[in-house]
C-alpha cells in the first residue's frame, strides 16, 4: 500500500468516527474536521517531497512507457535518432525537420501552379494564333482560286451576248 493510500485511510477513518458521532446525535465541530483534512493534505505532501527528494522514479503508467519505446524504436528505425540526445530532443529536431520539408514542398507547389497557370495561358494564345494562321491560310487559298480562274487576276467582267446590228446597210437597194 502507498503512502498516499496510508494517508487517506488513517484521516478517512478519523473523519468516519466523526460522521458516527454526528449520526448519535452528537456535534462534530467543523474546525476539528478542518484540521483533520489539513494535517492530511501537509503528510501527503511531506511524502510526496521525501519521494522526489530521494530520486526515486516516478510511477509512469505503462502505456505511457510503451508510447516512448515506440517513438525510440521509429526514430531509430527511420534515422532519425540523435546520438547524445533524449528521445524528446530527436523527436522535436524531426518534428522540425518535417515542418522545414512541409514548408518546402507547399514553396514548391505554388511555384509549380504559377508555372502551370503560365503555360494554360500561353497554350490559350497559341491556339488562338494557330487559328488565325488557319483562317488566312483559308482566304489565301480561295483567293488563289479566283486568281487562277481570271488570268488577269481582275474581277469577273459580264458578257453582253446582245451585238448591236446596223440593218441599213443591208437594205434592197445595196443588193445587187
């Protein structure tokens, strides 16, 4: 049994006599109760001191133990264990380590979505020019077309199929 277990049991059966005392009709006076509650919480604490004080280890609950062996066995395992150093201290130099590299590749991200919004935006205007040098090339070839049904190069003229005739010299008089 603990110190501390000791302690609680000694004053709880103090203050359980008095509650006895108060159920018999009987007056506990609450200094009493008082003191009896301080001289406990002073034992428990001169305990507590003689503990530390003696360099005794601290109870640590073994899940605590076994959340520390883990993060030893990962650091080593990962090369990320300091020589000279605690568990802790390798553990924050890693902690560091990742946010630097987190910090890197978001530097990195950003850039290469700048780079990527550059590129959309050039391809955007080559396909724009890229049309544009189709539609002329287009023109160009009807106008080559045109140009190679007139010779001349120039605009269609129209064909007037109606001679005028002059019917006076053909009268019966000039017929012999």
């Amino acid at each position: 049994m603990t110190a501390a277990y000791m302690i609680y049991d000694k004053y709880a059966y103090a203050l359980g006599e008095g509650v006895r005392e108060l159920s018999r009709g009987n007056r506990i006076h609450i200094d009493a109760a008082r003191l009896a509650l301080r001289l406990a919480l002073d034992e428990l604490a001169e305990s507590a001191t003689a503990t530390i004080d003696q360099g005794q280890p601290a109870i640590v609950p073994n899940a605590l133990v076994e959340e520390v062996r883990s993060l030893e066995t990962w650091l080593t395992s990962s090369g990320q264990a300091i020589d000279g150093r605690t568990t802790i201290d390798s553990a924050i130099n890693t902690l560091q380590t990742l946010n630097e590299r987190n910090a890197y590749q978001a530097n990195k991200i950003g850039e290469l979505t700048q780079q990527l919004a550059q590129l959309d935006a050039d391809n955007a205007a080559l396909i724009r020019r890229n049309k544009d040098l189709a539609d002329e090339l287009k023109r160009a070839r009807l106008d080559r077309q045109e140009t190679a049904f007139h010779a001349s190069g120039a605009a269609p003229s129209t064909i007037n199929n109606q001679i005028p005739l002059d019917y006076s010299s053909l009268s019966s008089e000039n017929v012999d």
